[in-house]
C-alpha cells in the first residue's frame, strides 16, 4: 500500500516531473498524475520506493501492466525505460516537440506508452511556444 508519505516522496524525488515523458505536473493534460508501479504488482513488483516513479495519466494509461515492449527497428522484445535503474538521457533525447529514441529500450517505450501521439506532440508543441518546455 502507498501512504501519503511514500507518495510525497515519490513526488518529490521526481521533482514534480513525470519519469517517462518529462512533463511537468502544472502542463498535466488530463486529470491529474500517478504512482506508477514500474513492474506491474501482476508481475511481483512492489509497493516500495525502488518499484514507483511519478508518470502522466497517459503514460499511465497506455502502460498498463506492460514491462516490456517490441522494438519497431529489430522486432526484438525488449524490456521498457525503468526510471529507477535507467538514466534518461542516455535512452530519450528531444527533437522538437517529438521524443527521439536512442536504444532499443526507448523505441518500445515510446510505442508503448504513447509518447508520440498526435495529442501528445501538439501539447508539448504549444508549451515549447509558451517557453514552458522541456
Ligand atoms: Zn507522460
């Protein structure tokens, strides 16, 4: 179970940005942001700190119980982004308002998840003109 303490710390140590599509909690689109279990509790994953990061309610959404996905360049399975044992930068970089891929592990996790949709880029396409983001 994810008390309110687990939860702020959750949140904080993600300084309020989502861990997936780097989003920050104000320019949330719908709803409002969750705890995600990065292993899915189907799966074994756990209610601790290392198992939880902060993520959008898209990314949210389009992950479900996912842990791995197809990478579109080699059809090879491959496990998706884990924010705790990943480093951003060395799976995703920006290219505008689209998420670029740098490994297979990022190709996966950006169909996955959603990260490119149509809605998702014109969002961010509006914040980057507003000077809010990345
Ligand atoms: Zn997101």
């Amino acid at each position: 179970m994810i008390d309110a303490s687990l939860r702020r710390r959750v949140i904080e140590r993600a300084s309020n940005r989502y861990e997936y599509c780097r989003l920050s909690q104000e320019h949330e689109l719908f709803g409002t942001f969750h705890i995600e279990h990065i292993i899915a509790k189907q799966h074994g994953g756990e209610d601790g700190e290392g198992n939880l990061c902060l993520a959008c309610s898209s990314c949210n959404l389009h992950k479900g119980p996912n842990v791995a996905g197809i990478d579109p360049g080699s059809g090879d399975l491959v496990a998706l982004f884990h924010p705790r044992n990943h480093r951003w930068g060395e799976h995703f970089e920006w290219r505008g308002a689209l998420l670029a891929p740098k490994t297979p592990t990022a190709s996966a996790t950006i169909l996955v998840l959603g990260i490119n949709l149509p809605e998702n880029v014109e969002h961010r396409e509006s914040l980057i003109a507003e000077g809010v983001f990345p």
